[in-house]
C-alpha cells in the first residue's frame, strides 16, 4: 500500500435509527455530514441509501431514484469524492442493488464475500434481534461481480471471519475476481473480533499487495484497532456506521469528528492523507 493513508467514511449504516443516534438519511443529511467527513480527509463515502418516507428514514431503500438523489446531493457536495455503495442483502435477489449501483455509477461498492450467522446476545442472555443468516452463497457473489462489473464498480470484499478472507483468494483463483479490494470487519459478536494482535495474522492470509482496510465495530476501544492498521499500512476507516464514539469515550456529534480522529492516527503512524485524486491514483479507479 502507499504511504497516504486513504480514509473512508461509513456515513449511516443499514438500519441505525435516526431517532436515536445522530445518523444522516435525506439526501441533504447525507451531503451536509458526508462534507465534514471529506473536509476532514475522507477521499470515499460509504452510503447506505435510506427510505425517505416519514418515519421510515431507519429502514434501508433499493430505489434507484432515492440512491441517485443522494449520490448526486454528495458528489455535488464534495467534488471528485469516491463513492462506496452498500449492497447488502438477504436472500438471493440482487436486482435492487444492481439496479441502484447501474443508475449512480459508484467507483467502488462492498461484495459481501461469504455468509455469516449474524448474531448479538443482550447482557442478561438474550438475543439482541432473532439469529439472522446473512446469506452469501457464490452464486449469489458471482450474480453480484456481473452486475457490479457491468456498472463500473471495483468490488470491495467484505470480509467477516478468517475463512472468508481466504475465500477471496479462491475467488481470484478461479477467475472471478482479478485484483481483490479487502475490507476486514472486525468487532461483529459473531465474527473477527476487534483485536488488533488479530490484524497482522489476518494479513497473512490475504493476497500480497492488494489494498486493505479495516472496519472497527464497536465503542471507543476499536481505536487502536484503527491505530494498528495505520502503522501496517492500510486504508482506513470509521463514521457512524460503525461506532458513536472518539478515542477519548466521548459521543461524537457527527462524522467529521470520528474522521478527524482517524486522520490522527494515519499523522501518527507518520502517514500523510490521501486526497480523492490521489486515492483513486493509488486504487486505480477512474478519474
């Protein structure tokens, strides 16, 4: 990897409640918080689209015309930004995506790269939500890859466990994947736990040379998690989509503080930030 570190902010998530936590969800949201993040140093944008109905802004929307209003209010907002589309779905029905990915045209968009029992247990022993499969099956993948390619987009593999970090290089080895783009999520209850002694063994079992970062889930001690990626050199990421809170415990008001914060650690692993320019030259996407 270069020696510019390559901020991502993971603006909104899938379904954090709008009511609740600080999170944006109208296309004017998305480009006012998706600015400060870029202010910061963010040269790419990880959108979630949202319903834009009245009290649904907490449930996730697959219309190309609501993923268009707010990919053009963000591009506009912040010129020459990379665009990271979320394409995560249950079951074996793409087409929303796809159809979502093929109208805003995203230089990058996550290819969830294997399933995962997607759990989390309360502090009195219960479950969280019911026990969800997040189901990736290859043939669902390679329907992705298809479509993903056919937009434009690099696929970003979402990595959740070990064995599907070494699933990527099979992919590669048969023809789906050329250059595999890592995204290592780490902090999810029922996968990779956040652990920064985890990161260097985790490397070893990824391609050479291909581009890497890592997404911390949790509260203030994913922070050195961030801390390890930057000193071994990767891509680096946070935003509400992934944690409420700073290094130093407090809530933070919004995703220019958390990217303000990661800017820090890529500064104190003595890395300069990379602007979008050159992101995308160190990525090799499209001008």
């Amino acid at each position: 990897m270069s020696d510019k570190a390559i901020l991502t902010c993971a603006l909104t998530g899938v379904l954090t409640d709008p009511a609740r936590h600080p999170v944006p969800v109208t296309p004017e949201q998305m480009a006012a918080s998706a600015k400060e993040a870029y202010d910061a140093g963010a040269a790419i944008v990880h959108v979630h689209f949202r319903r834009q109905e009245p009290g649904r802004g907490h449930l996730p929307s697959w219309q190309p015309e609501v993923a268009a209003a707010i990919a053009g209010a963000i591009r506009d907002a912040c010129p020459g930004v990379i665009v990271n589309q979320s394409t995560g779905v249950l079951g074996p029905d793409v087409s929303g995506p796809l159809a979502c990915a093929e109208r805003i045209r995203p230089e990058i968009a996550a290819l969830n790269a294997g399933s995962l029992n997607y759990l989390k247990v309360t502090r009195d022993g219960r479950w969280a939500w019911p026990p969800i499969l997040f189901d990736n099956p290859v043939e669902k993948i390679e329907r992705m890859i298809a479509g993903l390619s056919a937009a434009g987009a690099r696929p970003e593999c979402e990595c959740f466990d070990l064995g599907i970090v070494r699933s990527v290089g099979l992919y590669v080895d048969v023809g789906l994947l050329d250059r595999p783009h890592y995204n290592f999520v780490m902090g999810v209850a029922s996968g990779m736990p956040a652990d920064p002694q985890l990161l260097p063994l985790i490397l070893r079992y990824a391609r050479s040379g291909a581009p890497w970062q890592v997404t911390a889930i949790g509260r203030r001690e994913v922070w050195e998690l961030h801390r390890r990626a930057a000193e071994l050199g990767g891509m680096l990421r946070s935003g509400l989509e992934d944690t409420f809170y700073l290094p130093d415990g407090r809530r933070a008001g919004g995703n220019g503080a958390l990217i303000e914060a990661l800017a820090r650690c890529a500064r104190d692993a003595g890395r300069d930030v990379a602007s979008p320019a050159e992101a995308r030259a160190i990525l090799g996407l499209r001008a």
